[in-house]
C-alpha cells in the first residue's frame, strides 16, 4: 500500500513540475491510483507544503496562455477557471495580468481575422452579427466587441470605396 502512495505521490510531482496543474487536475490524476480520498488529501497537502500545487501560479499561467496563445477574453477564461473550483480573489487578481489595451488589441486581431474568412457574405448584418457573436464566444466584453466591429466594418467600407 505504501508503494502505491509514494508512486501516485511521485507521478503528481513529476507532472506538477512540468506544467501548473490546479487541484482538481491533481485529484483526477490522482483518483487513477484508487486511493482513499484521505490518502488524495494528504498527497495534495504534501503538494502544496512542497510549493508544487499553487492555485495562484495555475490561474495565472492559465491566463496568460489562454490570453495570448488561444485569443481568449477575460470572461471565458474567468469561466474556465470557476470550473475549475479556483476562488473568485485568485481569478479576479489572474484578470489583472491582462491589461485593457492588450485586451483590446487581441480582440481586434482575432476579429479582423474572422472577417477576412467572411469573404463570400455580401450582407452587412449578417458580417457583423457574425462578428460579434465570434467575440462574445472568445469571452470578449459585448460593448467593447461591439466597439470594435463597428470600427472594423468601417475601415473596411472606407477600404472599399477608395
């Protein structure tokens, strides 16, 4: 039984030292070893006594990945992370590493993009609300996807008539 522990305890080390897990990736790794949730307590204790299990250093990490590498806006990653069971001060302080202009700017990138494959659409409407329902879904504020859209659609029109 002991060897069964120091290998789940081995194996959630190793992985913890690759990338940030937060705890209930721990706990799903973990419950692979049919432990007793007593034994997973304590392994995730160890952990943290250990600083390889921080929910602080995964929120962030998963912010700054998600933001940067996969164009996502504040909301959905904030969503992500509740689903992860992270507490709302950790999200909220993860959120601040993501300021309004980068923000911004990711937005206007990944929109600018989604027009370009709306080549065949003619319709206006149909581009814009297309657009924004694309922002909404990266997790983007609806005002500021709004904002941006409108401004998209105008430089495009301006483009056109020049």
């Amino acid at each position: 039984m002991e060897d069964k522990l120091k290998r789940a305890l081995w194996t959630v080390q190793r992985a913890c030292s690759g990338r940030e897990l937060c705890r209930e990736d721990v706990v799903s790794r973990l419950k692979r070893f049919d432990l007793a949730d007593k034994e997973i307590n304590d392994i995730i204790t160890s952990l943290e006594k250990d600083n390889f299990l921080s929910h602080e250093r995964f929120a962030r990490a998963f912010t700054r990945d998600k933001s940067s590498l996969s164009g996502w806006g504040p909301a959905k990653i904030a969503w992500a992370l509740r689903s992860k069971k992270i507490q709302e001060e950790i999200i909220k302080n993860a959120l601040e590493e993501i300021s309004g202009e980068s923000t911004t700017e990711k937005l206007k990138d990944i929109l600018s993009k989604k027009y370009k494959t709306l080549d065949k659409e003619t319709n206006k409407l149909k581009i814009k609300s297309k657009l924004v329902r694309f922002g909404i879904s990266r997790g983007f504020d609806y005002s500021l996807v709004i904002s941006q859209v409108n401004k998209l659609m105008a430089n495009f029109v301006k483009e056109i008539n020049n």
